[in-house]
C-alpha cells in the first residue's frame, strides 16, 4: 500500500494529501489486485488507524459490487474467509472497533449475502452465528449485518446499482429462499438474544428490537405474535432503556398486513395486556420521548383497527365490523388523552388516527351521545393545541417555530374533517370561544385571542361556499358568521399590542371581504387600521410588510365601495409611494416590493373610481409625475457615478422607478382601458422618460431588464400609440448585448409581432437582419468546452431565435423574410434546417419544423418564390428523415414525440402542396437513397396519402423505431 497516500485518508489531513488519497483509491477500483492487499490487511489486523481500515473495506465493497464475476472461484473464497478471519477477531481484540468501520463491514457483508446467498453461501447465517455464538461484540456485528442485509432487500431508499427491473425479482427471491431455509433459526436467535441481555446489556436489546421491528414486515407473523415473544416485549415496555425500541418494534407487528379479523385480534390482545401493565395513564408519565413513540404505537393500532372496520365493511361482514367499531370506541379515551398533550410531537404522532376516526363517523347515518361528545372533545383539543404558547419567537423564526407552523396545518385538516362531521357544532364552539375571548381581550393572553380569531379565519375553508358568499344562503351560518365579523371590527382588538393578533385580524378582514358589502358602515374604521399604526404603519417590518399585501387585495375586492374614500386614501398613502433615495442608512417604512402593492393599490383606486377620465388623468398625473422627475434626476447622477456601489444603488433605484410605474397599469382592463380613463397621455410621458436609459452605458442590464418590463404592460396597455417608441428602443437593446440580453428582447418583438401584425411588417423588414446578425454573432462566440452555463444560454438564444421566426411566419407575414435578399433568405432557411437536424434539442426541433411547414404552406405551391420547391426537395425531405434517425432523438422523450409529430405535419404540408410529384420523388429517388425496401416505400407513401394525419403521425412513430438500431 502507498503508505503516503494513506496519510490523506485523516479527515484533519491538508487538501494535496487528501487528494493524493482519493486519487489512490480510484487507481486501487480499476486495479486487478488491489482487493487481495485489502484484504490481506483486515485478515492479520496490518493496520491500527481507522481510515485505512475503513479505505480496505470500501475497496473490497467496491470489489464486491462492481467486479465480483471477474474473480476465480478460489479468489471468491478469500473473500468469504476474510470476512469470518476478520469477524472471530473482533471478539479478542482489546477494543471494539469504532461504529463506522462495524457498519461498513456489515456493508460489506450484506452485500456478499445477497451475491452468494442462492449460490455458494447458503450458510452464511450459520456460519456467522457459529462465529459469533452469544459473544456481545460478536453479537453486536451479527445484528448489524441483519440490518444491512434487510437494507439491501426491503429498503426503497437503497439505490442498487444494475437493471431496476432484476432487483424486485432477486430480492424476492432471497426472501422467499430465507424463509424456506433461516428465518426461524434467526428468530430462535434473536429470542435468545434478548433473553441474554435484555437485564445486562440495554444497547444490544435495542439493536435486536430493531432487528425484530425491520423483519417482522416480510416474515411469518406467527414467528413473533405469539406468547413468548410478546410477553417479553411487554416486559421491555417497563424498561426505561428499552421500552422506546420495544414500542417501535410493537408498532411494526401492528403495522403488517393481514386478515381484518385476525388484525382485530392481535390489537385487541395487545391493547388488554398494554393496559393491564398500567400503560394507559398518560397523565402518570412524564418521559416524553417514550411517549411520542407510545402515541406513534397507539395511533399505529387505531389506523389498523380502522382499516379492519372499512375491509369489512366492504365485504358485508356487519358483525365484525361492529365488534371491530367497538374496539376503535375504546381507545378514543386514550387517543384524546394523547391529543391534548402538551407535548406538540406526542400529539402529531396521534393525529392519522384522529383524522381516520373523523372519517367512519361522517359515513354513519347518526352519531350516538358518547360519538357526539367524543367529536366535542376532539374540537377542544384542536383548539387548545392551536394555541401559541410563551416561547413562539414571533421575530426571529427558527426551526421550532417552523415545526409548530406544520403541526397548525396538520390541526386545520383535522378541523377540516371535523367540519364535515359537524359543521353545527364546530360553528356553535368557535362562535362560543370567539364571543368570550373578544369580550374580555384587553384582559387575555395574547395566545387566546390570536386563536379566537384565527378561528374564525378558519372556518372559511372549513365551512366552503363557492365565491366566497359566506353572508348570504344559510341563515343560521351567515347570521353567526355576520355577528362575529361585526364584533372582530367593532372591539378594537385590532390595536392589541401583539405581532401575532394584529396579522391574524388583517388575514380574517380580506378572507371575509364579502362582509363588508353587507355593513359597509364598517369600512372607513378597517381602512383606518390598515393606514395607520396597526398597519403599514406598524413597528414591526413583517406586519407591515404582509399589511401592504392585504390592503392591495382588501380595496381591489372592495372595489365600487371604496368610492367615497379614494381621495382620503390616496392622501395618506403619499409618503408610503415616495421612492426610497439610495442613500445609505435610509430606513424606509416599506421595502421596494411592499411599495409595488401600494402602487397598484392606488392605480386601482384612481382606474375603478366614478370619476370622469378628466380627474382619472390628474389623479394618475400626480402618482407618476414625481416618480418621472426622480427618475431624470437619478440618471443623470448616474451617467457622472465613478463608484460602481453607488451606480448600482441608483440603477436599483432607477429600476424600481419604472417597476412601481408598470404595477400601476395592472389596474386597468378591458373594461376601464387607458384610453377610456383618459391616461394614455401620462403613461407616453412616462415612456419617454424612461426610454433614455436604453442608452446609458453603465449598469445595462439592470436598466434594461425595467425599461423592458414596462415596454411589454405598455404594449398591451397603450396599443398602437406605443409603436413610434418601438424602432429607437429596439436599436438601443440591440447594442453590445449578450446572449441574455437577446434572449429577453426577443420575446418583446415577438408580443408586438404577434398583436400588432401588419401594421408592424415595415418595422420588421428594417430591423430583422441586425436583430438575426447580433444573434449570429452571440451564436458563434467561441466558449470554453466544459462551460456548461454558457452552452444553456446558447441553447435558450437558438429557441428564442426559433421563436421568433415561428411569430414572424405564423402571424402572416413571410413577406418580412422574403423580402430580406436571396442570400439572406438562404441563410436563415439553412438555420432552420439545422435547428431541425443538427442540434440534440427537442424544444427547438419542434419549432423548426412548424417553421418549416408554415413556409411550405405558404410558398410551396406553384405560385411560390423561385427556387423554393428545389429547396424543398433537397433539404426539406432530407430534414424529416435525417432528424429523426439520429441517435440522440429519443422516441422515448415526450418533447422528442411532439417534435416528431410535427415532422410528421410538415411531411403532410409538402404532399398537400405538391401533390402526386411528391410521392413520385420520395418513391423513385429519396427513399431509395436511403436503401429503404420497396414495400416499405410502398407503405410509407400510402401512409402519408391518408386523409386523417392522425394515422400518419401514428405511423411515422413506428416508421422511426423500425430503421434504428
């Protein structure tokens, strides 16, 4: 061995030595010998260090997994005797080995189990229990290959390596050959196992209960679930150091699958013997890591019991099921005595049986008392659980607080159930708490009145309507519904000095928007706690934050109501709008994305008010015109910056600019245009403003990617009077731009093409080649052979490409590309061609070849360009068959299939235009320089003369599969 390589195997060594040995172990992998040194060192113990010992093992596990077929009988031998030379001397070392290398080497066991098993090791557990006998350290590793051995045949976390589908046949295979041949011997001695050590050694009773919970899934239950065995699990379950593992491996016997009637036994007799031993007094225990896995075990127990009960429903078997209904009834006591524990963990484990026993009860006609009151008991806990409690860190979230947040939705779809199973009582228990926590809530824990509220934010989803119509329908919710809501606006709970209530009283007002058209008296006294210090502005940045959110959407569904109040809104929101200087140190109280919402909410007030489009104007005009003025006087201060912090800041300033003018155009629709609100005026200052920034040489990209941005809201917004701005903007972006630049421009020539059409084909015929020569030139820039990101972003600028050329066509307006030049014409239906053939993308094939069959439909008739049908003939036909036959188009691809599908349209397009001289080229010229058999030809040519396209799609498919290899 390169004892100097081995130095680098110390996880403290430097990095050139830990190279050095990762470099070693690949050169030992593809060694013939190098297994046999290995082994030779953990046979004679050569080395003392522990890296080297578990370096041997990984050479002998690679040896092993990836070569083991290359050796001679004789060197497969070594191997086996290796591993029982190296197991005897575990148990005369001085020392155990450290728990890593015994883990590796129960690997490496494992693995040699399942390749000689069935072959020349059939005694492998013999062997090894003959090795071992009841030694602790031997015992230790024979337990440990157990797992490694159950790891390599159950778990579905273990990547084998080899064909996917021979592993679930082999590993049956193993399974059923040790049940015929060792299982029972391996019970005898686990038994004897733990009746060995179970007083003096608690770590290997453990491991043996692991060993018993991980076997018992695909063993004979019978092995296990009988007197013996379950009689001294009990006793473990009295055990403090071994009742946890004794109670997971109690769950894995109650969790095998079998016959309803049996399962109902084997739980029930478990449930007597576990209750007898006085496990059912919750309240007695106080260890809570034992009882979270006793409320895993009992919740394992209800959902099997529940199980049974629905299996015999099904097969008509009423009185099983009864008896079955009755065992579950029994254990409802103990499951809410675990739901209402203080400990979060204990109470998750009990929620699926929770949730289960919800679901038989809403499918019973009607509900005994003690069903009714256990339902009562269920909504309590639910709603005492929900509760906070003192040590939520409410500003700084950490992984606690993160695990409480996904018990409170584990707790909502229990309320959820709950709902479906008694909506009376649900709203009658929420009303209840709700009505006696607002009464009092200056005098209440801040806990108490967060939940009362989020109570009634719940009941939204728990009790749906469709759209939101919680005030009308039924009487009796919408009475109970409307009184809460009245008394949540009414209380004053909004100014409670807590983060937690003040979010909650906000998320309820817009979630019940709806209750606001009935009393809208209620309105002005909710926008004023939106608009002052409850809300945006608030102390806490995350309220106000989440605050700016829910105004946006509170005065968008208010809509008409909010009339009489725009002006006043829109006073008090003045100082929220002003754009934050990029001074450093300025602390404003919203962040450039809560100011977006407050921009689209006052661009929705001004656009939805009864205003004449007059004072809509002077309305917008007084929003924008102090962002365009910001906005000059930061470019300019930007053109002069020398220091690039300070460029960036204002870039970023300058970008928010035109972001917050964008978002305020989201307000209009179809209905309330620009034009119609009399607003296209402020909005063509605001492009003119913003469009010299195009131009600025420093922070491009920033800049750009905004002023584009605002091109596309404008394109929609302003129609046709945004097409003078077009030509100068386009020239701007068109220079020194990269290939993302190109690539987020295109799609903006592609939304005016697309909307615009002709009106634009002038614009297009100037600028096509300069957009196509500053796409080549990316295209063509040489980049290193391993830069992977420079190769996607190629790729996504080729698609693009592709997607504009397919706008151009597909909008009608071919003339763009014909009247080009004839060389230029030829170039870019050469890069069609290739995009089609060459490059290994399907995305952008399938664009090629719409590309492709849009301008034969167009120009592939008799009347076409000159030169067109040659084309056609020489490169078009070769195009659908050359692609296709590349090894890289991958039938089996989805993307590839459509890009063959619409091979298969051009095909289709070339027959249609050229009729019988089509199918008289592909007959006697091409398909015969492809060596295809004549009645092959036969049946492709009367394939693609089908009237239906469908049929010959379907048989290009098979066409393709046929002439691959």
């Amino acid at each position: 061995m390169d004892e100097q390589a081995l130095l680098g195997l110390n996880p403290n060594a430097d990095a050139d030595f830990r190279q050095r040995a990762l470099a070693y172990f690949e050169q030992l992998k593809i060694s013939q010998d190098a297994w046999q040194v290995c082994a030779e060192a953990l046979a004679q113990s050569i080395y003392s260090d522990d890296h080297i010992k578990f370096f041997c093992f990984q050479v002998l596990e690679h040896q092993i997994k990836f070569k083991y077929s290359e050796l001679t009988e004789v060197q497969q031998q070594l191997i086996r005797e290796t591993l029982i030379t190296w197991l005897q001397a575990q148990m005369l070392n001085p020392q155990p080995e450290k728990t890593f290398i015994r883990n590796k080497a129960a690997q490496v066991f494992a693995l040699l189990f399942v390749t000689e098993y069935l072959t020349k090791w059939p005694k492998f557990f013999f062997d090894i229990l003959s090795v071992v006998d009841l030694n602790p350290r031997g015992v230790d590793m024979y337990l440990r290959i157990l797992m490694a051995v159950d790891a390599e045949l159950v778990d579905r976390d273990v990547v084998h390596t080899s064909e996917a589908s021979y592993f679930p046949l082999m590993n049956t295979l193993l399974k059923d050959t040790m049940r015929e041949q060792c299982i029972p011997s391996l019970v005898e001695s686990w038994y004897q196992i733990l009746q060995n050590y179970q007083y003096n050694n608690s770590e290997l009773t453990c491991q043996c209960l692991e060993v018993v919970g991980a076997y018992v899934s695909w063993i004979d239950l019978n092995l296990i679930a009988n007197e013996r065995f379950i009689n001294m699990l009990l006793g473990h379950m009295s055990v403090e150091v071994l009742r946890e593992e004794a109670c997971d491996c109690l769950f894995e016997i109650v969790n095998k699958g079998m016959d309803p009637i049996d399962k109902t036994k084997l739980v029930e007799s478990l449930c007597q013997v576990l209750q007898s031993a006085g496990l059912f007094s919750i309240d007695q225990e106080d260890d809570v890591d034992f009882l979270a896995r006793f409320s895993k075990l009992v919740n394992g127990m209800g959902q099997a019991l529940i199980a049974s009960w629905t299996k015999l429903i099904k097969s008509g078997d009423m009185k099983s099921a009864q008896d079955t209904l009755q065992a579950i009834e029994a254990k409802v006591a103990l499951m809410l005595q675990l739901l209402i524990h203080e400990d979060d963990d204990i109470s998750s484990n009990i929620i699926g049986f929770c949730y289960d026993y919800l679901h038989i009860l809403k499918q019973l006609s009607a509900l005994s008392d003690q069903q009714k009151a256990n339902v009562e008991a269920i909504m309590l806990a639910i709603m005492k659980k929900l509760t906070y409690d003192e040590e939520y860190n409410f500003e700084n979230e950490g992984e606690d607080e993160a695990m409480f947040v996904e018990y409170r939705k584990q707790l909502k779809l229990l309320l959820d159930r709950l709902a479906q199973v008694s909506p009376e009582l649900l709203l009658a228990s929420v009303r209840r708490v709700f009505n006696t926590t607002l009464q009092n809530w200056q005098t209440t824990r801040f806990m108490e009145v967060e939940v009362a509220i989020r109570l009634l934010y719940m009941l939204a989803e728990a009790l749906p309507v469709s759209h939101g119509a919680h005030f009308s329908g039924d009487v009796t919710k919408a009475t109970a519904l409307q009184d809460m809501m009245r008394t949540l606006v009414t209380s004053g709970v909004s100014a409670y000095q807590h983060t937690s209530v003040t979010l909650e009283f906000f998320e309820t007002v817009v979630r019940y928007e709806k209750f606001f058209a009935v009393e809208p008296q209620h309105i002005p006294a909710v926008l004023m706690a939106f608009l002052d210090h409850r809300g945006l502005r608030h102390t806490s940045p995350k309220v106000r934050s989440r605050t700016a959110y829910l105004f946006s959407r509170f005065v968008k569904s208010l809509n008409k109501q909010m009339n009489p109040f725009i002006e006043d809104v829109l006073n008090r929101i003045q100082d929220l709008l002003e754009l934050s200087p990029p001074e450093n140190g300025y602390q404003a109280l919203l962040s450039s994305d809560d100011q977006l919402f407050i921009y689209e909410t006052a661009g929705v007030l001004i656009v939805n008010s009864e205003y004449s489009a007059e004072r809509k104007q002077v309305l917008m005009r007084n929003l924008l015109t102090p962002l365009m003025e910001k906005f000059k006087v930061l470019l300019e201060k930007l053109m002069v910056s020398q220091d690039e912090d300070r460029q960036m800041a204002l870039a970023d300033c300058l970008n928010h600019a035109v972001g917050f003018a964008s978002r305020t155009s989201k307000a209009f629709s179809n209905k309330q245009t620009v034009k119609q609100c009399g607003c296209s005026e402020v909005y063509l200052d605001c492009l003119q403003t913003f469009l010299p920034a195009l131009g600025c040489p420093l922070q491009k990209e920033v800049l750009r990617s905004g002023v584009r941005t605002f091109l596309h809201r404008m394109i929609i917004c302003l129609e046709e009077e945004v097409l003078p701005f077009i030509p100068s903007a386009s020239e701007h972006m068109l220079k020194d731009c990269e290939a993302k630049d190109l690539q987020e421009f295109i799609p903006l020539i592609n939304q005016i093409t697309a909307k615009f059409k002709t009106q634009v084909s002038p614009f297009l015929q100037q600028m096509f080649m300069p957009l196509l020569r500053a796409i080549f030139e990316v295209l063509l820039l040489p980049a290193e052979e391993n830069d992977q990101s420079a190769a996607l972003e190629k790729q996504m600028l080729r698609r693009s490409y592709f997607a504009f050329l397919q706008t151009v066509t597909g909008s009608g307006m071919s003339e763009v590309i014909a009247n080009q030049g004839a060389e230029n014409v030829e170039r870019v239906l050469f890069t069609v061609i290739q995009g089609a053939v060459d490059y290994p993308d399907p995305i952008a094939q399938k664009t090629c070849f719409i590309i492709l069959s849009k301008l034969v439909e167009l120009w592939g008739g008799k009347d076409g360009p000159v030169g067109f049908a040659d084309f056609v003939y020489k490169h078009i036909v070769p195009a659908c068959f050359l692609a296709p036959l590349k090894q890289t188009f991958d039938l089996a691809d989805a993307q590839t299939v459509l890009a063959l599908s619409e091979c298969a349209v051009t095909l289709k397009t070339i027959h249609l235009k050229r009729g019988p001289e089509c199918i008289q080229y592909l007959q006697q010229e091409y398909l015969p320089s492809l060596q295809v058999a004549p009645e092959i030809i036969q049946e492709f040519c009367q394939a693609l003369q089908q009237p239906d396209a469908k049929v010959f799609k379907n048989y290009l498919k098979v066409f393709f599969q046929r002439a691959k290899p």
